[in-house]
C-alpha cells in the first residue's frame, strides 16, 4: 500500500481497512464544489459520506492523502475497482461552489507531482484515457462509467487546463515522451459485421458503445456479435447525429472511425 510522501497522511477508517485492493491504472481528477482545505475533506469523508477519494487538494496547493493507493476509494463509480482488481485513483480538489473557477498556479504544481509520482510509483502510463477502462490521466466527467448518472465535475476552465497545462506538466516533470498516438482499430467491413463474427474486436467495439452511453446490452458487451451490438451500434449512429438511411445498426467506415476502438 503506497502513500505520497509529500501528502499528510489522514487515513479514513474502516474504508483503509476493509475496501478492497486494487491495481492502479488510472489517474481521475475531481473539483469538490467547496474551497475546502484537506483536513475538511478528510473530515468530510470521515463524517458524512461514503465517496472518499485518495487525497485532497486545497487551493494553496497543500495535499492530504486519505486512502493508500492501492485500497479501492469511491469517488469515480465503476472506475473504483473493476472485475479484473484495476482500478483508478482519484484527487478531490478545492474549487468554488459550482465547480467553475480554474484551478491556482499552487493546485496546478501540486496535481503535477502527484501525476508525476503515480507514473513512477505505479507505471501509470503517459496518455490521456482513450475509454473508461484505458490506464492513464483523465478528469471525472471525461467518461459516462466514471460517474452515477452523470457529473459536470470539473468545470470547463479545469477541463482545458487538463488539456493545457496539467497531462502536459504531467509528462514533463514525469521526464518522458507521451505515449506513441493511440492507435485504433481499422474498418473490418460491412460484410464482416454482417458475418455476426466471434472477435476480440467485437468486445472492443462493445466496450466503446457502451462507453459513449449507447448501451442495448443485458449481458455483455462479449467478442460474439449479437443483435444488441447491432442495436447499441443504432444508437450510437443516431447519437452521431446521422441521417435516419444511415442509421441501421450497421456501422459505416466514418461511424466506426468516429467509435474510436482501441486496437486489440
Ligand atoms: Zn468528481
């Protein structure tokens, strides 16, 4: 169980001692909607609610940590610890009461050297999460799985310093190059599809709708394709905005690029 030497440890219990281990892979960062500083996060946790994060981050860039780094904490749903024991770690962080102030240049270095950190400490790799269960940075409403029903957190000034200024200082003081470009898999053809193939790229193309919040699934997403892949693919052509004629079921070259499946 690892903890940040530079955080004040303030342990939240029983949640340290009885959630369960995970692998981390992933990096989420939150806004807290209150300008609190880490001791009242902790005492939040501690008193009021069962979403503790990892750490918290006050607006002076002072840092707590709350649950060791490989114990589940609540704070990003089904991001907390998935069937195969990864899971994602998570920073709550000082902002106003709607979450729409930027974050301080203190916050800022402080989110870095975490970011840093977890890259060593946990080989969290260098990219930004192409999908909900890709390893590596990301912010809460980045993906539907991270959250319950949906999250505006963080702000949209947060979000562009993510992209701006926090995954790029990440990388710096992380002393790396970025991960190569994700690379995606290529259009396996209508009539591939309309084969109803067995393949892990039908899994991944599941797990993709899914993730975009198009989701016919009652079991699955699985590599046999299934008329709920063919309906959670509509979905997605309709969410695409596409005309109705090109709204089958059956995804096109431009669809399936815009689906972003992660190669397998
Ligand atoms: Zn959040």
């Amino acid at each position: 169980m690892a903890w940040y030497p530079n955080a004040k440890r303030m342990e939240v219990q029983p949640e340290g001692d009885d959630q369960p281990a995970i692998r981390p892979t992933q990096f989420i960062l939150h806004s807290i909607a209150a300008p609190w500083t880490p001791r009242r996060t902790y005492e939040y946790w501690r008193d009021s609610t069962y979403l503790e994060s990892h750490f918290g981050i006050g607006y002076d860039g002072s840092i707590a940590q709350y649950i060791g780094t490989q114990t589940r904490a609540d704070a990003n749903y089904r991001a907390n610890r998935r069937p195969d024991g990864t899971g994602a770690i998570s920073a709550e962080t000082a902002s106003d009461d709607e979450a729409t102030d930027p974050w301080t240049d203190r916050q800022l270095a402080t989110i870095i050297q975490l970011g840093a950190w977890l890259h060593r400490e946990h080989g969290i790799p260098l990219r930004i999460c192409r999908t909900a269960d890709d390893p590596g940075f990301g912010y809460h409403r980045m993906h539907a799985a991270w959250s319950d029903g949906g999250t505006d957190c963080p702000g949209d000034t947060r979000v562009a310093q993510f992209y701006d200024v926090v995954f790029p200082g990440i990388v710096k003081a992380a002393g790396g190059a970025p991960a190569p470009a994700p690379r995606y898999e290529p259009y396996p053809g209508e009539k591939w599809l309309k084969s109803y193939p067995t393949s892990p790229v039908i899994t991944a193309m599941g797990e993709r709708l899914v993730d975009e919040g198009c989701d016919a699934y009652s079991v699955g997403p699985g590599p046999e394709m299934t008329d709920a892949d063919v309906e959670s693919a509509r979905l997605f052509q309709i969410k695409l905005g596409d005309a109705p004629e090109h709204c089958d079921g059956w995804l096109g070259p431009l669809q399936w690029a815009a689906l972003k499946i992660p190669k397998v």
